[in-house]
C-alpha cells in the first residue's frame, strides 16, 4: 500500500512538472506571450511531454508565412555569436525552426529547463521572449524511491546515471 501511494505521489509531481512554464515579460521588443499567442490562434509552442532530460516541443504556425522560434537550454548561449535577423535583440541568434502554416515536433534536451521565444518572422506582434519550460530532473532519492518508474533495472544504473551526466 505505500509503495502503490509513493508510486501515485511520484506521478502527479511528474504530471505537474510537464506544465511547469515561465511567462515571458512583455516589452515592445516582445510584445505578447506564448500563451496570448495561443488564446489568439497565433504561432505559439505546446509542450507534448516531458521526461528526464527532455521536451517535446510542438511549435505551431496558423497562417501562411514564416513563425520562427528559436531554442536553447539551461540559458545557454549562442553556439557561434551571430547577430540575430532582429536587429533589436542583443543576445545573438539561437537554434531556430520556422514554420508556416503547420505544426513541428522537436524533442530537446536540457539539464534542468529549455527555453523558447519568437523574435523574428512576418508579424511582429506576435513575438514573446524566453518563455522557460522545466523538463524532469532525476534525483538521487527518485532513484532510491522507485527506479522502475524511470526506467531503470535497479537502484545502481539509475544512480550511476546521474554521475553520468
């Protein structure tokens, strides 16, 4: 019975660790978010499911022409300092996918969060900055608790998977 309620407990704290997100701020650089994006059948980015480790991020374009979302994680920065296609953003150019008129799935990858903004495409009103999304992040006691549940054969590979990484 407590090892079904600490299976139970450890399952709703991962459900709701696939909707921890972090509203972006609003300025006139980025003047909306990914979630007024969304209410208002703009491009916006859901989050699909979260793991150890990983998102998968659904990025969605509503309307004929090209929405661009650049990615990255754990506040990285760019891997080459180029200048970003806005000439108003002064942090550089990040991983990016544009679509148009569609949807497409990226899984990425983090250490503990991943982060997402629109600031460049065809409409500008609808650009939103760095919008955080946490992925699963294993712990020691996760490992000592229930290793089954993350997919591990026994207490040691999970442990000796977190010295891993």
């Amino acid at each position: 019975m407590r090892k079904t309620l600490t299976v139970m407990a450890m399952a709703v704290a991962m459900a709701f660790s696939t909707v921890a997100m972090a509203a972006a701020d609003v300025n006139d650089v980025t003047p909306s978010t990914n979630d007024i994006n969304r209410q208002e059948g703009w491009a916006h980015f859901n989050v699909l499911d979260t793991r150890v480790g990983e998102v998968d991020v659904e990025f969605v374009s509503t309307r004929d022409f090209a929405s661009c979302f650049e990615y990255r994680s754990d506040g990285d920065a760019p891997d080459s300092p180029t200048d970003n296609f806005n000439p108003d953003i002064e942090d550089g150019l990040y991983d990016f996918v544009c679509v148009s008129n569609e949807t497409v799935t990226r899984t990425l990858t983090a250490d503990e969060y991943v982060e997402i903004r629109t600031v460049f495409g065809a409409e500008s009103d609808e650009r939103f900055d760095w919008t955080r999304v946490d992925v699963v992040v294993l712990t020691v006691e996760d490992c000592r608790e229930d290793f089954a549940a993350f997919g591990f054969r026994n207490q040691g590979q999970c442990i000796a998977s977190l010295k891993a990484a």
